[in-house]
C-alpha cells in the first residue's frame, strides 16, 4: 500500500486527486497507476484503469491472474469492472468512497455471483492515511489554493 500511496503523492503533484494503485504478481510491481483524469481529459484513467492497463502490457496478457490490486481509495463501478474483466482475484483498498464506491459502499461487486469472477477483499489497509490525503486534497482546492475545472 505504500507504493499506491506513492502513486497518490504523484497525483497530487499534478494537481490531480491522489489516488494511487499498483498491481502486484508474485512480489513484484507489474502495474502502476494514478488519476489523469484532468491531465488526461479522459475520464476513463483512475488510477485502478491506468494500473491494469499497465500490468497487461507487462505480463502479456488482459488476464491478470494471481495478482493483487493495492489502491487507495474503494474502487468505482467502473474499476470494479475492470477489476473483474481482467480476473484480478485480490483487491486491498485504503478508505471508503461513500459517493462512488462499488466494494461495499454503494454496490458490492466482489462478490456478485452473477458476475464469472468474484474478488477477495481487505479493507482499511492504512485507510486513515489515505483518508487524510484525500481531506486534505479537497480541503486545499475548496480553500482557492488550486484551479480546476471540476472535480
């Protein structure tokens, strides 16, 4: 969870919400990823999206079995998607997204049956941290500290 929270302090730095995710196979990092929503323009690179993206290309394959996905933030509907499609068998996440979140906060696809893949989960993995970061992200934008678009 370390290394997602460094992916986080990347976001961060580019003005963008700090979410970090790494994808781990057999020890090692194949994926790294962090919001590029904003510097991006496409709403489709979260952090979770950006990390799979990269641990298919390293593996060589969309299946991305015996792996673990660290992120730090729930996971939205979107990524759990992914998370799913690309037989990702184990998430470890940070905090909850009471907004967005599809692990439990507003869905739970995890462990939806009528899906061909469930997830194993643990939650909370330095959730305070991660929460903090997020507070302290918003705080600073809605204080005029940082100019954006839109969340």
């Amino acid at each position: 969870m370390q290394a997602a929270l460094a992916e986080a302090e990347l976001a961060r730095a580019k003005g963008e919400v700090p979410i970090g995710a790494v994808i781990v196979l057999d020890g090692k990092i194949v994926g790294r990823g962090h919001n590029l929503r904003e510097t991006s323009n496409d709403p489709t690179t979260h952090a979770e999206m950006v990390a799979i993206r990269e641990a298919a290309e390293t593996i060589g394959h969309w299946r991305l079995l015996d792996t673990t996905l660290y992120v730090t933030l729930e996971p939205c509907v979107m990524c759990m998607g992914a998370i799913i499609l690309a037989r990702i068998p184990r998430l470890v996440y940070g905090c909850r997204d009471p907004r967005a979140g599809a692990v439990g906060s507003i869905y739970d696809f995890s462990q939806d049956e009528r899906f061909n893949h469930t997830v194993e989960v643990t939650e909370g993995v330095l959730g305070e941290e991660c929460s903090q970061r997020l507070s302290a992200f918003f705080k600073e934008l809605r204080a005029g500290k940082k100019t954006r678009n839109s969340i």
